[in-house]
C-alpha cells in the first residue's frame, strides 16, 4: 500500500484528491496539512511514502518544506502541486530534491501514475514531461529564457496542445488567456512573444531543424506561425 500525505491551504483540492486516491486499490492517505509547519509536523509522526506538496502555502511554503525535508533521512518522494508555471521556480523544486512538479489543473489520472511512477523508482527527479520539453524546445530554437516573451510562448504552446482550436483564436482567445494569467494585456503579450521571436531569428533560429523547409527563411515567423510549428514539433516528438 502506498502512503499517501496532502500538503495544500486549498481544502477543496485536498477533499477531490483525497477522494480519488480512496478508490485505489494501492494507496491510502495517511496524513493532511493546510501548511508548511502542519506538513512538517505530521511527517515526522506519520510514515509517508509520497507527499503532494503545494507550492503556495501560509506559515512555510512548499520550498520551505523541501528544504526541511532536504536535512533529513528517509523523507518521502515529493510531487509538487502550483498554478504557477515559472521555470525558476520548478528548477528551484527539482534542485530541492522534487520527484516531479505538476502544473494546476492537471487530469488526477495523471497524479495517480505520477505516484505510483515515484514509488516504482521510474523517472524519478524530472520536471513535468511537457512543460519542461516546451522550455527546452525554446531554449535550444534560441529564445532568451529570462525574457518575457519567453514564458508568453511557453504558455501558447502549451494551451495549444490542449486546444489545437486556439492556433485560429491567437487574438481573440489565446493572447487574452495569457494576459490574464500574468495579469497584463494582450497587447504586451504579443510584442513580447514578436521581440522574442524577430530577436532569435536574427541570431540564427532560422537554421534550426525546426524551420528546416520554410518557404520565406529571410523573414522571420509571425506568431502564430511560430506557435504552430514549435506545437506541431511536440506532437512529434
């Protein structure tokens, strides 16, 4: 039986995942906290074998509990939970010895494998699958991560690959999307993602694989173009 422990202030999140880990057949929650201390404090009484952390929480923070954790001996794997997709942050948390970083909302099949993944010792110390392919995919194409334009795109092509139909709904849905995520304007996300763009394609992106058979290779792509391919390039891969 694999034991289960929930570190999250959401009580709502807590109850739904609680609930459907309760029907399988090989795990059991063992122990609940709604913050970092509470966290701490019950692992120490209660034996746990993975514990779903969240990254934002009152008191201590889900980094603040992994590096509590870090000191100590036979700790358990952690899976970390976070609306927030910043690639500083998921690094930071695999540094601190995280098994996996999932991004909220995510499908609770999904968190169900990643358990059982951790505890069979399979992919251990890796960020999300996805999400750090798309990071890298930008990286290795040439766009600057410390850039804005940089997390922008990221999160275009991620909102694609779950919805293909946004690729025809760049202005009217796609960029409102990330806008509201990081509370700017939909204007500023698409400068940052064309800066981004136009400046990686002037330091050679254009011989990427990638744009390999591209008719206009003198002109850079325009956003959706650049969205679409990077997508299309992760379907395949």
């Amino acid at each position: 039986m694999i034991r289960v422990g929930i570190a999250d202030d959401n009580q709502e999140m807590v109850e739904l995942i609680r609930q459907h880990l309760a029907v399988q057949e090989d795990m059991e929650v063992v122990c609940v906290a709604y913050n970092g201390e509470s966290c701490l404090e019950k692992l120490e009484q209660i034996e746990t074998d993975v514990l779903l952390l969240d990254i934002i929480m009152p008191h201590l923070d889900g980094l603040g509990v992994l590096e509590a954790l870090a000191k100590h001996k036979n700790s358990p794997a952690v899976i970390m939970l976070s609306a927030f997709g910043k690639d500083e942050v998921s690094q930071q948390a695999v540094s601190l010895g995280a098994a996996y970083f999932l991004l909220k909302p995510f499908s609770l099949d999904q968190l169900v494998n990643k358990i059982r993944l951790v505890v069979h010792g399979v992919q251990t110390n890796q960020v999300e699958p996805v999400e750090s392919k798309v990071g890298t995919t930008l990286r290795e194409i040439g766009i600057a991560p410390h850039i804005k334009g940089f997390t922008y795109l990221k999160d275009a092509v991620l909102m694609v690959l779950e919805r293909e139909d946004l690729l025809g709904l760049i202005t009217k849905e796609l960029y409102p999307m990330i806008a509201k995520k990081h509370q700017t304007t939909s204007s500023r996300v698409e400068r940052a993602m064309r800066h981004a763009i136009k400046s990686a394609w002037k330091e050679g992106m254009s011989e990427h694989v990638l744009f390999t058979g591209r008719i206009e290779q003198q002109k850079g792509p325009k956003n959706s173009e650049f969205i679409s391919y990077v997508s299309n390039h992760m379907n395949g891969s």
